[in-house]
C-alpha cells in the first residue's frame, strides 16, 4: 500500500517540475502552464493529508476537500485574467516570448 | 491492486508534466497537460476523493484546457525558434531547482507521518458529494460566497482586458 510519503514525494516532485518549468521556459504559454502544474502539486498533497487525517467518525477531513475545491475555483479565474492579459500584450507586441518583454528590465 | 495503480498513475503523471516542460510545440504541451490532469484526477480518486476527481476531470482537463487550447490557435503560435542561451540564467535555474529537489526530499522522509499507512475508512465506495456539501454550505459558506464575487469580478476583468483599445 502506498504511503502518505509516497503521495508527498510525487506532489513534490511535480511542483519541482513545474517551477523548473517556470524558471527555464522562455514561453509566456509554456510559463502559465506550469504554473498550473504547481498549483495542483499543492492539491495533490492536500487531499493525501485529507485521507490520512481521518475525524472521529471514520471519514476523510472533508475541510481540506472543501480548500482544494477553492484553489481550483481561483485557479480557474487566474487562468482566465492571465490569458486575456497574455492576448492584449500579444495584439500590442506580437511575441510571447519574455526576452522580447524588456521594457521594465532595470 | 492499490499500490499498482498508483505507481501507474504517478509515473504516467510526472513523465506527461515533464513532456509539458520539454515540448517546443506549445500544442503538444497543452496535450501532456491535459494527460496530466486526467493521470492527476486517478490518484484523487486512488485517495477516495471522488468529487475532487470529477471536479478537477470537469474543470481542469475540460474547461481550462479548452481556454489554453483557443489562445494558442488564436495566436497561431509556432514552435519556438532556439535562440542563445543564457548559460547563467540556465545554471542558476538548475541549482535552485536541484537544491529545491534535496530539500523536499529530505523534508518529506523527515515527517514522523510519512511511513504511515491511511486509515481505513468507515464507508467506502460511497459518493462524497453529500458529504463535501455539507462542509461547503455550513461551515464554509461566507467563503463559497466570496469566491462566487471574485469569479464575477474576474469576468468582468476579462470582458474588459478583451475590448479591442485599452484606454
């Protein structure tokens, strides 16, 4: 039977896949998606914590439930904002690459 | 059987998550991402969350990736060309991130509960739903509302972002 380290370790595995995403990835696409990836790192152990703390009368914390259900409703409104803001700059700089997006590099 | 399915799904999960990383073809990534989430909706139901396992089968592989999916062919975006790297900016990416890799690591084989088995459950094979919204609609209800603001609020900035002249 899997462990609640097993669980632990693969979320955080996949959250480390998803920031190498973040910080080596030159696509602002690319750099979204792993973000998303991160979020649903943190999901995947929330809910392992959830079946491993089981309340008093034999069921899974359903509190931490109730959280990943949250992250995924923001996760879904970030999705939304941060894509119309990638095509605004798209339709005004016609890139996604973030080396072209200098403009406020010190 | 348990234990199967969850190397299975945990390896299908992480291999799909790094092809996203590794893909040039911003198309072939969103498709690894979508392999990722349904690999990722089987380990939730492996942990007898089954609502969460819809939910995030519904949203997520459906709703957001069809979103990601339609801006990439409406920018029509190619694969990247290479350019120069920038070795520094490349080293210091795989330090962090090897460091992170250690430290996690060794933060999760340190917690006293990381070798314990789950719990067996009272009920199994039942619908959580009942269960989830309870919680939802007592407990949390000022937040289920609060969020049900920001969605409209963040409609509102998209409609407003999408107008064709930013003022």
């Amino acid at each position: 039977m899997p462990t609640l380290g097993d669980y632990l370790l693969v979320s955080g595995l996949l959250f480390s896949i998803g920031l190498a995403g973040v910080l080596l990835r030159r696509n602002l696409l690319i750099i979204f998606m792993s973000l998303e990836l991160m979020l649903n790192a943190a999901n995947l152990s929330l809910v392992a914590f959830a079946r491993h703390g089981v309340t008093a009368f034999g069921l899974p914390d359903y509190n931490a439930q109730v959280l990943v259900f949250f992250i995924i409703t923001v996760a879904a409104a970030e999705v939304a904002v941060g894509l119309a803001i990638i095509v605004a700059l798209y339709r005004l700089r016609q890139t996604t690459h973030v080396e072209d997006l200098n403009r406020m590099k010190f | 059987m348990l234990t199967i399915l969850f190397w299975v799904f945990s390896v299908l999960m992480l291999a799909s998550a790094a092809a996203v990383v590794l893909f040039r073809n911003p198309v072939n990534s969103a498709m690894s991402l979508v392999l990722t989430f349904l690999a990722l909706a089987a380990l939730f139901v492996t942990l007898d969350a089954f609502f969460i396992g819809v939910i995030q089968v519904l949203v997520y592989a459906g709703a957001v990736m069809v979103l990601f999916l339609f801006i990439i062919m409406l920018l029509d975006l190619k694969a990247e060309t290479r350019r120069r790297l920038n070795i520094a900016a490349l080293a210091g990416g795989i330090a962090v991130l090897g460091g992170f890799v250690v430290l996690i690591t060794h933060v999760v084989k340190s917690l006293p509960a990381s070798a314990d088995h789950f719990p067996t459950l009272a009920r199994t094979g039942y619908s959580d739903a009942y269960d989830i919204g309870m919680t939802l609609f007592s407990d949390f209800n000022l937040p289920f509302q609060i969020i049900g603001v920001l969605l409209l609020v963040s409609t509102i900035g998209v409609v407003f972002l999408s107008r064709r002249s930013l003022r």
